[in-house]
C-alpha cells in the first residue's frame, strides 16, 4: 500500500535515487527537493510554541506599482483567533504568500512576536497543486459532487511535492530545536492532507494536529479517490484530527475502516488505531467572533439603512463566496417560485445577494458566475416594475463593519448551500441581530445545522419547499422571531471562534490517560469473520518460513521452527479438511530439510517450484501415477543470471563484514544481518541491489537482505493460485478457502494478487511499513500461534460439504459460536 514515505511518483534514475541515500546517511537527514522561502525573523521555538501550517499565510501580499510589497491584513476569524496564541506562546505560521516572488525578497513585517515563514510556489505549481488537485479534486470530491471532480496523476503528483516541501519548510526550521516536541504543529484544511505523514516519516516525536475546515464525504464517495489510501493513512500520522460535526467524524471513521486494512476505531476513547499508532479524532465546531461582530452592528450604519435605500422593502439577504457549493443558482429559482407563489411580496421584499469573487481564472467559476448573471437579468426582466427591481446582485466583497450592518438589517438570512463544512454566514448573521431580530433559514447540508436547530431548516433542492419558508418567515410574528434568535444566539456566543482555538488545543495536549488506551486486540479483528468464512469449507493454509513459522537469524541454515511453533504446527497438520502449504523463497529441498513436516506441500524459489499431492477428497481432481509431484519452472538463463551476480558482487568487495550470497536455483539473496554499521549495511545493500539489476535479475529489499529475482509472471501469490487449482480443481473457490501468512515486501506481491480470493495476514512488528494484507499479527506477541491454533479449534468443529448445505437450514453457526468463544477465554 503506497504512503508519501514510500514516495511512488519518484521516476528518477536508480543512481539518482542512490545518490540522494548515500548523501542522507552521510548527513543524517537532508531533506530532498525543499524549496522553503525567504527566511523571515528566524529564531528558537520557545517550549510549547504552537506551528500553525495553512495553505495561505495570515495576510495578503500586494505588489505596488514600485514593485516592492504592500502587507494587507486578512480580516478572517481564524487569523483574529490565533494571532493572540501565537503571540502569547510564540510560535511560526508557515504558509504560501499569495503571490509569485523570489527567495531574496522581504516580507513587510509588523512587530510580531510569532514568526512568519512563507513557502513559496511557482504559476505552474499553484496551476496544479492548488487550482487542480485541491479544488478541481478534493474541493467537489468532499462536498460530494464526484460528477464535478477531476483525477488527474499529473495533479496528485504536484500535490505531494508541495505537501512535501510544506512539511520539509517545518521540519528544517524545527530540527535544531532540542525540545521541539512539546510543540504543536496544527496543520489546516485539505490543501495539506499528505502533510503529517511527510513530518512523521522525518521527526517521529513531533506532535501534529489537524483541521479539516470542509466537509468529509461517505466512504461511497470518499472511495472514488484513487489516492483514497494515501490520503487517509497521512493523516492517521497526526496524534490529533478535528472536524466540525459529529456526521463528518463518523463518515471519516467509516472511511478509514472501510480503506485501511488494520485500522481499529475505540468509540470510547475516540482513537482510531493504525500503523501502531493512535489518532484521536472528534468534533470541534469552529465559531466566529461573536462580540466583535455584535458590537460592529450596533455601532455601525443607522438601522433599517438598507430597507430604507429598497424603498422600505424586506431584505432577504443571500451573502456567499462564489461556488458552485453554495446553492446560488437554486436561491434564486427559489425566489423566484416565491414571488410565483405568493404574489403579494411583488413591490414588497428584496433578495439582496451578495456573492464574493472567487477563482475567477477557473473554468467552473466562470461559467457558474454567467449563469448567475443571466439568472438574475431574467428574474429581474420578468418581475421588475419602474420603480422595484427583486434582486440586488453585488458582485464584490464588504468591509466586516458594513457586512454586520447588512446582516443586521435584513428580514430574512437565506443560508442555502447545497453542501457545507460549517458556514459561518449563519453564525455572524445571528451574532448581528439586535432589537429587531430576523429569521435564520439554514440549509440541512450545512455543518451549522447540526448546531443550529432553532433556525428553519430546509433542502436547498426543494425550492418550492424553500419558498414556502421564506414566505413562513416574513410572516413570522416578532415574538417567535425574538425566541428563535435568542436560542441561536446563545449557542454561537457560547461557541465563538476562541472557545474553538482553545477547546482544540487542550485536545491536542498530551493526556496522561492517553498511555493507558489499550491497544486493539487484532484477533477481535478476524475471529468471528473467520469463523464464518471457514464454515462449510475445506481450508488451503499457506504460510511462509522465514519470519513466520522460524524466526529470522543472521544465518539461515539456523533458523529453526521453535517448539511451541512446532507444536501448534502438528496439531493443524492433523486436523481434517486442511491442507498446509509452505512457501519460501528458499529452494524446497532447503526448506523441507529445515522444517521437518512430513506430507505437506512446498512452494519454493518464489514460485518457480511445486512439491504436492493431490487432494483426494476433491472429486475435480484425478491422481496422478506417483502420490507426490515435484515441478520446477525457472528458465536457464536466470540459473545464469543469479551466478553472474554472486560473482560481481563478490568482485565488488561487498561479500565482506558479515555480508555473503546465497544461490538458491533461480533466485539469489545477498544477506547482509550480520553487518554491524547499519549505515555501511544501507550502502552495501543499495550497491547490491545496482548490482542485482545490472544482470537482468529484479533486486527486491527484504529484511536485512536484497533479493535478485527473475522477471517473470511466477511469484508467491501466482504459485499459490497454481497450487490451488493443480491440487483443488479449477473450481477450488466452490468448496475450499485459502489463508495465506506472510511476513516481508515479496509477500506484498502476494496480498495484492490474493485479494478477493483470500484473507491474507502479515506478521510484523509495530510500526513497520504498511501491508496489503487483510489482517496484521504482531511479531512481537504470540498473534500467529494464536491464530494457527484458533483455525485448528475452528475446523476441527467445522461441517464441511454436504452436511454444511443440511445444517445451515438449522442456524449453522450456532455450532461454534459459544464453542469458539468458550476456548479463546481459555475454557475449552
């Protein structure tokens, strides 16, 4: 499964790649391809400093006529929230400055006592990174409008260089800090979602936080995203994931659960555990400035200004971003089926919409503002009399005192996106009612209505339904007004942008419970969905040697199958309806020498051998002339090819310091376990693997060694298909179930060719690199004996065949499920 640490979009040559490894042994970590801008207020990081890491940074940059640069503050709420923070705790905010400038120029600055560092990016860049990947992908994948998303490989690309270099900005300024881990990095929104997995992969100790400010869609559509697993398995290196609502959580939980093959979610601590590592993930309503705001409409413009500039008419006030998300177009048909409807509100109301330019150089927003434009020309042309026109369209944006006037002065706030993270439109609108307080109608898809009930709530697609409540709230008498407004205001003041900052950071400090969390029992995982995938089967087992059933040892000719293992080993080879097959890269006769089973099948050389009898109890099946069959598949020119790499490799001085080759037939290991540096021992082993490759053999890392294997269609998985189908029947999948155990990169292959046609599992330590697999054992518990004698309690009670058709008529599972549980509690 690729992650941004196995970085899968890397085309360089090998000698590239080689050279970028040896340069970081040499510098322990040199971050590759960062491009960080210029360097503003440097400095340590005070214990504790908060990292704040968006895609913008916290004002706008303006180029003058005199080329030099103009800072313009940005008025958001986020920024007025964490300015304070930052400045009380220190701390950086990294982000891009907005517009293209080079490395040697300097950024205005104020006298902040946080530190600005810009990330700068190239036209180019922000075409694909931000304009494509980010809001051509991710922007209407998550808004849940798949039909408006593009997926582009060239966009992806981009996009995680620039998560890269992000993450590589943070890491290089962070890394001399000696106690930079008791600092939070808080990473914001979709435009850095492969971020944390990048800083994770770098500095392990780091504390990182996220925020995902849009909504999170379900796993139907989430799973649409050919880049769905990367995206996931990023942001489950944060120790922190905030959302807005509880709907966007569960449909996130669902996402991972349903994606991420060893991912467990605990309801009752809120972790999601993956990777050996645990996520807390929960709901954080963000808020808007409740006081300011209020306070601005008070003291601003007199009241009723704007219904006295409409000539006394009601104002229903539509405020958005331009998107296609905030459901414009289906505002005005709704007003327009109103003024259809109710008749008597010609002369009388005024849709006063304002909509905030936005991506103006991208192809959908420029055709989403001309269909606005002639939506409003024609509502206006059909209802418009000489002295009333129904709409009021300002393209432009407002100043936030002039806004909260507005706000304040209208009758009506028609809030109607047809998807949205929160929306904080609705809060500032009930924030700015004062004396004469208005009516609230929210749309159901927005965040906010999950907050919001006592606002009329309402389907943005429904506009017959929409004008019928817009007409319900202009009736609405002023006692209901006042009691609806009060409510709301009592939630949004309560729930204002700096209970959010802070209510988000006391999530994200280390809790001293946190250690207690237990860690997922991964048998819970598998046992009742064993139990039934076994029930009326006969089961194919194969299970791979070294790391598996025989711990790895510095030479291989010693690692043996301890006791226990053999112990449980032997139960399984006597249990009926079972059929056990070891596969190894090693040569059969290697393998069968050092495990000691009689009857039991081979697969070995990765593939290319077969050692069998054929099961007789499938009726597909007829036996051949001996009882046991020995086939090998190797071509002879990859005999020739794995000599010829021992040889060079032995030329190259690399058989040295506990490093040595082993010729098994086809295949070729260069072990290099013994070596004692493990720098030198990461330098030999890439020096092999250009070795391995200069022959025509492909070199595969596998634990503590490099493999040199033929180019061909056989591997672990292929052979595993061929054994099932020589030995069960082409039809194999009608009456048997496989389960396959392995435990380095070349079973990789296998999962991934498996899966559908089997459970897979892989035994590894914690923390390792991700699997293909079904399920994870832990290496370094008893997860695989435990698993192998689970299977022996369960198909020793298993009905197979016909009697499995006769007693599935009569609740068939009954029969092990209080067996199955009685013997995992140890009562059996």
């Amino acid at each position: 499964m690729p992650s941004p640490r196995d970085d899968p979009n890397r085309n360089a040559p090998w000698s590239d790649v080689t050279a970028r490894k040896l340069t970081r042994l040499e510098n322990l970590r040199n971050i590759r391809e960062t491009s960080v801008g210029p360097r503003v207020g440097q400095g340590d990081i005070d214990t504790g400093a908060l990292i704040v890491v968006s895609n913008r940074l916290p004002f706008k940059l303006v180029r003058e006529p005199d080329n030099s640069l103009k800072k313009c503050h940005s008025p958001g709420g986020l920024v007025s929230a964490l300015e304070p923070v930052l400045s009380s705790k220190g701390g950086m905010w990294f982000g891009w400055p907005g517009i293209d400038m080079s490395e040697s120029e300097q950024i205005p600055l104020d006298d902040k006592s946080y530190t600005v560092c810009p990330v700068l990016m190239t036209e180019e860049e922000i075409e694909k990174y931000y304009l494509g990947f980010s809001n051509k992908t991710l922007w209407p994948l998550m808004h849940c409008m798949p039909e408006r998303t593009s997926f582009s490989p060239e966009y992806y690309d981009m996009y995680f260089e620039i998560n890269k270099r992000f993450a590589g900005a943070v890491y290089e300024k962070l890394v001399g800090c000696e106690n930079f881990g008791s600092s939070l990095v808080w990473v914001h929104d979709y435009q850095l979602m492969l971020f944390s997995q990048f800083l994770r992969d770098w500095a392990p100790q780091a504390r990182i936080a996220y925020f995902h400010h849009i909504p999170w869609p379900p796993y139907t559509i989430y799973c649409t995203l050919p880049w769905a697993h990367q995206i996931l398995t990023s942001m489950l290196a944060c120790d922190l994931i905030g959302f807005h609502v509880q709907s966007y959580v569960s449909n996130f939980i669902d996402c991972c659960l349903n994606s991420l093959d060893g991912a467990y979610y605990n309801a009752d601590y809120n972790v999601i555990y993956y990777n050996n590592h645990f996520t807390k993930v929960n709901q954080f309503p963000i808020g808007c400035p409740y006081d300011e705001l209020r306070m601005e409409a008070i003291n601003s413009a007199p009241e009723h200004f704007l219904r006295d500039q409409h000539g006394g008419c009601k104002i229903i006030l539509g405020c958005d971003r331009l998107d296609y998300t905030k459901g414009i177009i289906e505002r005005l048909l709704a007003f327009e089926q109103l003024l259809e409807m109710f008749p008597e509100n010609i002369n009388k109301v005024v849709l006063y919409q304002i909509a905030v330019p936005s991506r103006e150089d991208v192809t959908e927003y420029v055709n989403e503002k001309k269909q606005i434009d002639e939506m409003v020309g024609r509502i206006n042309g059909k209802y418009a009399t000489t002295t009333w026109s129904p709409i009021h369209y300002l393209y432009r944006s407002f100043p936030r005192k002039q806004l909260a006037a507005i706000y304040r002065d209208s009758a009506v706030a028609l809030v109607t996106p047809l998807r949205d993270g929160m929306n904080l439109v609705a809060k500032e609108y009930v924030a700015c009612q004062t004396d004469e307080p208005g009516v609230l109608i929210l749309s159901l898809l927005a965040g906010a209505a999950q907050e919001m009930e006592s606002a009329i709530l309402v389907n943005p697609y429904d506009i017959w339904e929409v004008a019928r409540q817009i007409q319900r709230a202009l009736c609405m008498t002023e006692a209901e007004r006042s009691i609806r407004i009060q409510s709301l205001q009592a939630i949004v003041k309560a729930n204002d942008v700096y209970q959010w900052v802070s209510k988000f950071l006391k999530a994200a400090v280390p809790n001293p419970q946190d250690s207690q969390i237990p860690r997922p029992d991964v048998g819970r995982g598998y046992r009742e969905y064993l139990i039934n995938y076994l029930y009326g089967y006969r089961l194919c087992l194969f299970i791979t040697y070294d790391g598996t059933l025989a711990p790895f040892t510095t030479n291989p000719d010693e690692a043996f199958i301890p006791p226990n293992m053999r112990k449980t080993m032997v139960y399984l080879l006597g249990c009926k309806n079972v059929s056990t097959t070891i596969v190894s890269g090693r040569t059969i006769a290697d393998v069968k020498r050092m495990a000691q089973f009689p009857g039991i099948r081979y697969v070995g050389s990765h593939g290319l051998e077969f050692e069998y009898q054929v099961n007789q109890a499938s009726p597909e099946v007829s036996s051949p002339e001996s009882g046991e069959v020995h086939e090998e598949l190797a071509d002879p020119k990859d005999l020739e090819r794995t000599k010829e790499a021992a040889e060079k490799l032995d030329e190259a001085g690399l058989v040295d310091k506990g490093a040595w080759v082993e010729v098994k037939g086809a295949i070729m290991t260069y072990h290099f376990r013994a070596v004692q540096d493990d720098d030198e021992a990461e330098i030999m082993s890439f020096k092999a693997e250009e070795i391995i490759k200069s022959v025509g053999l492909k070199a595969r890392k596998v634990n503590r060694a490099v493999e040199g294997v033929p180019f061909s269609d056989y591997d672990k998985g292929s052979g595993i298909l061929r054994m099932l189908e020589i030995t069960e029947g082409k039809k194999w999948f009608n009456h048997t179930r496989c389960v396959y155990i392995g435990d380095d990169a070349a079973d990789e292959e296998a999962f991934s060719r498996l899966k559908g046609l089997a459970l897979t599992f892989k035994v590894m330590a914690p923390g390792e690199t991700l699997t293909k697999a079904s399920y994870i054992l832990n290496s370094e518990m008893n997860d695989l004996q435990s698993l192998l004698e689970f299977i022996t309690h369960v198909m020793e009670n298993n009905i197979v065949g016909a009697q499995a058709i006769g007693a599935s008529l009569n609740e068939p599972r009954n029969f092990s499920s209080s067996n199955l549980r009685n013997f995992w509690n140890g009562e059996s």
